[in-house]
C-alpha cells in the first residue's frame, strides 16, 4: 500500500493483510471499502459478524454545570432522559430546521458527556459548537485523534465478546446503553450496544495505542464464529437495507429531520433548541417532503441524486437519495425525498436513469428489520 496524503486510522497497518482489500478516499480519510468483497461482507453481518474500523469518526468530550443545558439548547432529542451509561441517536439543526450534523451523545457522568460525529463534520460540527458555547460553565475537548473506534456487528456479535469481556455478559447490555470501564482481553474500552446495520451490535471505543490488539484479538476470537472485517462498502447497504439515515443524502442543510421522517428523535415540546421555532413551523404548515422508500417496477437501479417524476410529469418531483440492489432481498431499491403528496404507498413514480424514464412505486420503510425472535 503506497504513501498517501490522505488521513488515516491506527488499523490502517491492518488492511495490508487483506489480499482483496481496496481503499477509497473517504472525506479526506484513506479507508476500505472492501476487504474481501462487499456482497461477502454484508452477507457475514446478516448472518454471523463483521468487524469495521470507524475510527473517523469523530469524539467531542463536554463537561462542566452547564453541559446539560447547553446540549439540550444545541440538539433536537431530550438531553435531560440521559442517566449515566445512556446514550442517545440526536440532530445538530441550523435555525432554518436544516441538519448540521446527526450524533450521539454518551452521559458518561452527571455533567460530562461524549459526542460522536461523523468524520466528514468534525471540523464544521466542532466550530458549530464553539460558536454556542457559553462564556463559562461548559468546556469542550477535542478526542477525535486520540481515540480508536472498532464496531463488531452481527447476530453472533455478543457471543464472540462473551469470552473476552471480563466481569460483564455484553447480552446483559441493553439498546443505547454502555460500559465506560469495560475490559476486552485485558484492554480498557468503553463498550456501547447502538449500530449502524440493522443487526445486533456493540461498538469498542478504545485510546488509539491499543487499537490493533484489540482488532487482532478480536479477529482471532472471531474466527470460530465466521467474523469478517468489512468495509464502507458493506456499511452502506446494510444501513440502506434498515433505512438509516447519511448524512448529506437523507439528511443534510436542505433536508429536515421532519422531512427525513426522524420525528421521534425531535422532541418539539421539551423546551427550545437551535431549529425548533422552523421545526414547528414546519410541522404546523404541513411538512413539504417526506423521505419515502421506492422499489423498481422496470429493471434498473436507482442512484442518489437521479431525478423522480410523477408518471407523465415533466417536472421532478423530488430525487433518489440512496439506491442499490438489495444484497438480502435481491431487488434493486431507493430511498427519496419527494413532495408529500406523492409519499403514499404503492403510488407509482418514474425515475430518470442514464436518460431513460423507468417505473418504480412507492413502498414503506424500512426495507429490512432483523428477525428478533430467531435464535442466534
């Protein structure tokens, strides 16, 4: 692997091992989209585990009397649910309702708490939050170089971390909680149970020195339950498959998240936060768009930004904001923002693909929800 100027993580040295491995630029960051194949890759997730490497993403630490209050008026969701050890999925919003960034935020004690962001926002979110900050009360910290984030997803994800959790059943974990003095192999982590694939999952956020032991010895251990490292690749279209939101394609400055249909993480009535006052205008006035899930009719992919028409329209509509072919349920699929009077089901639209006007209808979200009652 040759010299790049491109950013990279501490596992970097760890793609080499992988004979299929091809790296893409990521928003300035050198990173996998594949390492044996994403087809392989997802497959792996669904069905047993995979390991990536999302150590762009970014950490923010924020500590002090005033944290609280000052998150609380920075984000959509209610800060004030957080105990310690819970984290919750929320939205930096601009105050024209638009998004600045999607997050979470980890209580770790009564007045710290950690903010994770994604790579490609680290800066501009970071400057966003400075600009707000109160003259005192409040600190902020910076961790992104320093810490190293590994995610291990897939159904038989809490049986490969049984064996190397130490004091601790990670199963016993629930949704959107975490373990900040975790131990892993005898590496100190801070262990969550969130995701970003549809499947069962935990993520190991761990000082940037101890990264590659911990991702050797997760492999080591994963190997009897058929983990797989997996790449950007098998990350989108499993997060595509649950309808997950990315930021700058189902959320962005130009999309809301009423519009990107993530209302319940806006809690309106629970006081004001940057965007509230645009966000209720909106809800009251009729939300103009909604993101709505779109399975082809034609044969064809839909791909972000193609245009969508109503049938016989010459105007589009609205635009493909992620589309592929389904990996686990073989159809080629899309998600779109369209104007809200084409958003029912089975309502039948035609996007433009390479020129050509195919059909495709309008079909609930999410396309895929894991089976939890199956046993693992």
């Amino acid at each position: 692997m040759s010299e790049s100027a491109l950013r990279r993580t501490p596992l970097y040295s760890r793609y080499a091992k992988y004979e299929g491995v091809r790296c893409i630029d990521f928003g300035g960051w050198e990173l996998p989209v594949q390492f044996s194949g994403i087809q392989k890759e997802h497959e792996a997730v669904r069905e047993r585990a995979g390991l990536f490497d999302v150590s762009h993403m970014g950490e923010f630490y924020v500590e002090g009397p005033g944290a609280e209050r000052f998150l609380q008026g920075m984000t959509t969701n209610d800060v004030d649910l957080l105990v310690p050890e819970k984290a919750q999925y929320t939205l930096l919003c601009y105050p024209d309702g638009g998004v600045v960034d999607d997050l979470l935020i980890y209580k770790l004690e009564q007045t710290k708490y950690m903010l994770v962001v994604n790579a490609s926002n680290i800066e501009k979110d970071w400057d966003w939050l400075q600009r707000h900050l109160p003259a005192e009360g409040v600190t902020m910290r910076n961790a992104s170089d320093e810490t190293a984030l590994l995610a291990v997803q897939g159904p038989f994800s809490s049986a490969l971390l049984s064996p190397l959790c130490e004091g601790m059943d990670p199963s016993a974990l629930r949704p959107f909680t975490f373990i900040r003095d975790a131990r892993i192999a005898g590496i100190p982590v801070l262990l969550s149970r969130t995701g970003y694939t549809g499947e069962d999952g935990f993520e190991l956020y761990v000082a940037a020195e101890h990264a590659e032991a911990l991702w050797d010895v997760l492999m080591e251990t994963g190997e009897a339950h058929g983990l797989l490292p997996a790449g950007l690749g098998a990350r989108d279209t499993l997060r595509f498959e649950a309808c997950l939101p990315l930021y700058g394609q189902e959320i962005g400055p130009d999309i809301s998240p009423l519009e990107a249909g993530l209302n319940r993480f806006v809690k309106l009535e629970q006081g004001d936060f940057i965007g509230r006052d645009a966000l209720v205008n909106q809800r009251g006035d009729g939300i103009p768009r909604r993101l709505v899930g779109l399975e082809m009719i034609d044969r064809g992919i839909p791909r972000t930004h193609y245009p969508v028409f109503a049938e016989g329209s010459e105007e589009p509509i609205g635009e493909v904001t992620t589309g592929t072919q389904s990996p686990t349920l073989k159809k080629n699929l899309g998600m779109a923002i369209l104007a809200s009077r084409y958003a029912e089901s089975d309502t039948i639209l035609e996007i433009d693909i390479r020129g050509k006007r195919l059909k495709a209808k309008v079909i609930p979200l999410p396309f895929y929800r894991r089976n939890l009652s199956a046993k693992r």
